[in-house]
C-alpha cells in the first residue's frame, strides 16, 4: 500500500455519496378549487416544483394528483405558499377499498361521491373499521339487523 492509497482514504473527490435520491411516486393532495382561476392558480404553482412530472387536478373531488419525483409535505407546503389555499393530504380512498364503508368515523359528508375516510392513516376512526372477521362475526350476530341470529331475545 502506497502513500496516495493511504492519502486517498481521507479525500473523496468523487462528488456524490451523500445524496439521497427520491422515488418517484404519486402524490394526492385535497385542495379548495372552486373555479378555473384557483385550477390555474395551483396547477403555476405547481409546474415551477423541481421533479414534477405530471399533474392532475379533479375540481369535483377537490383533489390534485401530482406525479414526479417529489414529497408530499413539499408539494403541499408549495400549494399553500404559492396559492393561499388550506392544502392536505388526499384524506379519502375510493367506496370500495374499505370492508365496513358506513362504520362511525369511515362515512364523511364531505367526501366527495363514492369515496370515503382512509382507516389505515386515520387512527381516531372506530375499530369496527379495522376489524378482523372473527370481530366481525360476533359483532353482527347480535344486531337488530339479524333477528334469527339470537334465539334469547
């Protein structure tokens, strides 16, 4: 082993190593859109973002799918800087992702149609969303729903 190999342990000129690259992945966040001018608004404050490779905006769901290589908290902290508007993550997941769609705290009134609260992120909804089926069963054998279940009432 030479002086330079021993040298060349201290001094790394090679210039990465220490970057962390991001995924690409996808991105939806709930914002207010209420006309074309607030679609317009958010879609040039998203554009200028650095790794953006697509964006979506659905005006009736609220909801602004970005595609790229990018964070969410950025993107969402971009929406909210650049337009003024309260921005979020995409809280809801469509009707039919969920096993129990009308369990307290899964149903919301301000879903848009055919979608409803996300269970797995939101730790304040009711276990009956999460159940397991052996739950499930013994919750339901019991209910008013299923007089023949319960031969003692």
């Amino acid at each position: 082993m030479g002086v330079l190999d021993h040298v060349s342990d201290y001094f790394d000129c090679s210039g990465g190593g220490s970057t962390k690259q991001k995924n690409l992945q996808t991105v939806e966040v709930r914002v207010m859109i209420d006309c074309e001018g607030c679609e317009r608004k958010v879609r040039r404050a998203l554009e200028g973002m650095k790794g953006v490779r697509d964006i979506a905006i659905e005006p009736k769901a609220q909801k602004v799918t970005v595609v790229g290589y990018v964070d969410v908290r950025k993107v969402v902290a971009r929406i909210a800087h650049r337009t003024g508007k309260r921005a979020e993550p995409y809280p809801f997941v469509p009707y039919e992702a969920v096993a129990h769609p009308y369990a307290p705290g899964v149903y919301d009134n301000r879903a848009p149609v055919g979608y409803v609260r996300n269970v797995e992120t939101d730790p304040h909804v009711s276990r009956l969303a999460r159940a397991s089926s052996t739950e499930v069963r013994y919750t339901t054998a019991f209910s008013d729903e299923n007089p023949s279940a319960c031969t003692i009432m």
